[in-house]
C-alpha cells in the first residue's frame, strides 16, 4: 500500500520581509518625474540600528533585523520583490536663491507598502538614502556617512515619539566602504519611511520649466492619495495649497514648542505633507538663545530658531507662486497663505498654555510669555530643563524652585516672572499635582542633545553600536521619568560647547 504524505510549503512566516508587499505608485507618473535605476551595493554591510516601532508600522517583525538578507535589502544590495526602484527629480530654493534642478541626488526610492497609519494613504514609502549616484547627484558621490545617518535615524524616531509629524526611520546600515567628506568617513545607508516624499520643490521643478502639464499631474497625485478628502473641494488645488499651509504652520509650531531647529529650510526639504523632512544639521535648543543658528554652514542665521516661523512662511509663498497656473487667480493663492499666521499664532499659543500647565485663556497671558522668553534669553537657560523642571513648581511654597530657578544666572529675574505665573495659576485655582502630570505629559526630559547624538557616534565608528540602540530606547519615551537614565537629561559636558554641526554628510 502506498501512502503519500502531503507535503506542505510553508509560506512566508508573518512579519517576514518576503510577506512585505511592495509597488510604486509615484512610478506611474510620466517618466520625466524620476529615473529608474537599482541602488549601487556597498561591501559587506552590517546593521548599525533598527527601529522596531517604525517596522511595526508596516508589519515587519523586528526580529528580522537580525537578518543577512534584511541586511542585504536595506543596503540596496538586493532589491526586494515589488521594488520599482527610482530616484525623483525636484528643484527648489536654498538659502532664498533659486537653486534650479535638484533631485533625489543620494536617495532611491524602492516603492510603498501598507502601513498602520491612520491617515491617508495607509501606507508608507520605502527610500535609501545613501544608496549610490543617481542623475540628480550633481557633484556629490551618492553616499552619506555613519554619522549623519545616525543623527537622522535617531532623529526621526525622536520626534515621532515627541508627537510630531516626520519621516521615519527603519534602520541604518554600514559599510566599512570609505567616502571623503573634511577627513575620510565609512559609509552608511538610512531607510527612511514617509506616505510621501514630494516636495515643495517638487511642485516648484515644474513651475520653473513651464511644464505646466507635469505640475497639474503632480497636484492630483498627491491629492489622490494623501489628500482625497480635497478632491470634492470647489477648488482643489487651492485647497491642498491651504492645508499644506496650514499644516506647515501647524509643524513650525510644534518645532518652535519644544526648541527644534532644522537648520536647512530650502524649499526642497520641505514636505508636501507637512511632516519633518530631510534631517540633516538640526538641533535641539539648549541654552536659550531666539537667535541660536544650528547649522554651522549657515553664516545669515537665515534658519535661526526664531526665523523658522517666518521662512517656513516664506517657502509656502514659494509653493503659492509654483500653484499658481493650477490655482488660477493670485487673490485665491494669498486667501490660501493667509491660513498660515492664524495656524501658527493659535497652534504655538495652545502649546504655551499646555506647557506652562494652564488650562484657562487671560487676554494678558501674552505678555506672561514674552517675560519669560526675555528671561530664558537673558540668562541663556536650558529650555528642555527649564519646562520639565517647571512642573515642579508649587504654587504656595517656593521651597520646590531651586531646579528650576538655578537654571538662571539671573535668579531674581527669574523670582519676578514666577511670582507672575503663580498669581496666574492662583486665579485657576490650579492644582499642583495634576498639573505637574499634565505639564509632564507635554514638556519632554530628554530630546536629542548633540552631545548624546556624538557620543552614540564615536562610538559606532569604532563599531560599538550599543550607545545608537540605548539613545533610541531612552528617546522613544521622551516624557517618562526613567529610572538610571537620568544623565541622558542633563546639561551638555563642557566639550560639548566646541561641537559645530554642517551641511557635510
Ligand atoms: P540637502 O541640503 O541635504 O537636502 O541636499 C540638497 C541636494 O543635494 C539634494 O538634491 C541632495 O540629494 C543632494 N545631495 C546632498 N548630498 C549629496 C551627496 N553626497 N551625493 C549626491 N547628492 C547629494
Ligand atoms: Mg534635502
């Protein structure tokens, strides 16, 4: 008697990389919008960080980091199943100067796949960055170092955690593959996640080239799928222009709120969804400064933290002119810009109060900001610590202000303003323990200092990656008190003051 015994293939195990499913929706635009090529291998790639919370987000199980072929696959050393890989083109102005043609110079994007975000598209882009030349590289090599892809990586799963809307990071490769920047520098590669990689420029490439035909296409493309709630709009295309203002405006706010700084606002780096984008020499604020400059490369301060707002504007006008052939009227383009200041003033405003823990308006809380702004100014104190501590504050005994008021040189200037906020919070009768958890809720302990990011960088250069992961994990719950990892909320060691962040990455 024979007996056949059923033989069964298992198929992809849940979570694995081959059950991601992958295509390209930006690869049906006309083929003037991107050249397709495959990313340039790099040698003997290792994993130098993994987020487990973005590959949550599109399913994958983070035990597959551990892979050779995940490996292999975030370096674009073999293309996944589905991958139309392609590099777009954009234009943009940087440092207020029409740059002309851009593009995707060192980034490959290899498709999208489904996501567990709740808004629109439901799925995320898949990019590399670092994956090798491509046509729009100009004069650069297409690569990027370890330390930048670092800053980015930690960076992007940073402010997702902090609540602010940005491009992920799946993870970052390297390769002991040397590239030139000031001194020699091993390379890397960052899998960075977005719904959508369009840009201000983007829109602004096809103004500039008269190709009135591709900036129609573009629009509807990204109403299509991030926006389909416009497209019944009376006037579409006015509209998307009004909401990524208003978004734009809504994102500046949350930066300016907790002390974040870009550091190279070019209309090329600036997200058509109105997400972080681009992460390159940005910083966190640490002794306050309005004026503070992150990016050392930038001699203007034409990105200073207190100029975000106003260029952040500034680039949707940019956008406004690129939409106009589609919008039609100039008077429809303004009413659309005009969103912005209302957004900013409230969104920032509401921040304020929320992290001040004050839950009532008064028409003079205005001028309670701009005595503590002068006071955090004059004595240069650490704006994180400044709201974390101030949460400790109580408002019927003084005993509790010493973290707090030690942060000012200026120590009666600081008992002045806070004699203002407790008559303040006195007249909302508010209570000292509530809202120090509210307050605790919205002012982060730890954010990304540079001195954390550096000493996590030092030591992946000497293949030590454990600081990256450790980084990662303090700064993905960046509003709990965590236990032993107190010193990753302290003030920057003194080395820390000569550290100088450029464009070079
Ligand atoms: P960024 O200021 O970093 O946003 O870059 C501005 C432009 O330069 C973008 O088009 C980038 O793709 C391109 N770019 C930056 N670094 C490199 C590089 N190493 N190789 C090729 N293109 C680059
Ligand atoms: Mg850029």
């Amino acid at each position: 008697m024979n007996t056949t015994v059923a033989t069964v293939t298992p198929g992809p195990r849940a979570g694995s990389l081959e059950q991601l499913q992958i295509d390209n929706g930006f690869a049906g635009l006309p083929d003037e919008f991107f050249t397709r090529l495959a990313p340039t291998p790099l040698p003997a790639p290792y994993l130098v960080a993994a987020s487990a919370a973005a590959a949550q987000l599109i399913g994958l199980d983070p035990q597959e980091f551990k892979r050779d072929a995940f490996i292999q696959a975030f370096t674009g050393n073999n293309l996944l199943p589905g991958s139309v890989p392609l590099s777009a083109v954009y234009s943009g102005h940087q440092f207020g100067v029409w740059a002309g043609q851009l593009g995707d110079g060192r980034a490959i994007l290899l498709g999208e796949t489904p996501a567990r975000i709740s808004e629109p598209p439901g799925r995320l882009e898949l990019q590399l960055k670092g994956a090798g030349l491509t046509p729009y590289s100009r004069m650069g090599d297409g690569r990027a170092v370890l330390r930048s892809s670092i800053r980015e990586f930690l960076c992007s799963e940073a402010m997702a955690a902090l609540g602010i809307p940005t491009s992920r990071a799946l993870c970052v490769t390297g390769s002991d593959h040397m590239i030139m920047r000031e001194m020699p520098e091993t390379t890397a590669v960052a899998t960075r996640m977005a719904p959508s990689f369009v840009r201000f420029g983007s829109f602004e490439h096809w103004y500039y080239s008269g190709r009135h035909d591709n900036l129609r296409a573009l629009a509807d493309h990204v109403i299509d799928r991030c926006y389909p709630e416009l497209r019944d709009a009376p006037q579409p295309y006015q509209a998307l222009l009004a909401e990524v203002t208003r978004r734009t405006a809504r994102l500046v706010a949350q930066w300016q709120a907790v002390g974040f700084m870009h550091g190279v606002l070019n209309t090329d780096n600036m997200s058509i969804l109105g997400i972080t984008l681009d992460y390159g020499p940005f910083g966190f604020m640490e002794a306050f400064d309005a004026h503070h400059i992150c990016n050392h490369s930038d001699s203007q301060g034409r990105y200073a933290y207190d100029m975000q707002p106003r260029i952040a504007h500034w680039n949707c006008y940019a956008l406004g002119q690129a939409m106009l052939p589609l919008i039609g009227e100039a008077d429809d383009v303004h009413a659309a810009l005009a969103v912005f200041q209302p957004e900013y003033d409230a969104t920032f405003d509401t921040l304020l109060h929320g992290k001040l823990g004050l839950a009532t308006r008064e028409p003079d809380d205005a001028s309670l900001f701009d005595a503590l702004f002068t006071i955090l100014q004059d004595s240069h104190a650490d704006f994180t610590l400044f709201f974390r501590r101030l949460g400790a504050l109580r408002v019927d005994d003084p005993s509790h202000d010493e973290p707090v008021r030690d942060l000012f040189i200026d120590r009666a200037a600081f008992d002045a303003w806070a004699l203002q906020y407790r008559s303040r919070l006195r007249r909302e009768a508010s209570q000292d323990d509530t809202r120090r958890q509210q307050m605790n809720r919205v002012n982060p302990k730890y954010v990304l200092r540079n001195y954390l990011a550096q000493a996590a960088i030092e030591k992946a250069q000497k293949k030590d990656f454990s600081e990256v992961a450790h980084l990662l994990a303090v700064l993905e719950h960046p509003f709990d008190e965590q236990a032993g990892n107190e010193a990753y909320a302290a003030l920057p060691p003194d080395w820390a003051a000569h550290l100088e962040v450029s464009c070079s990455s």
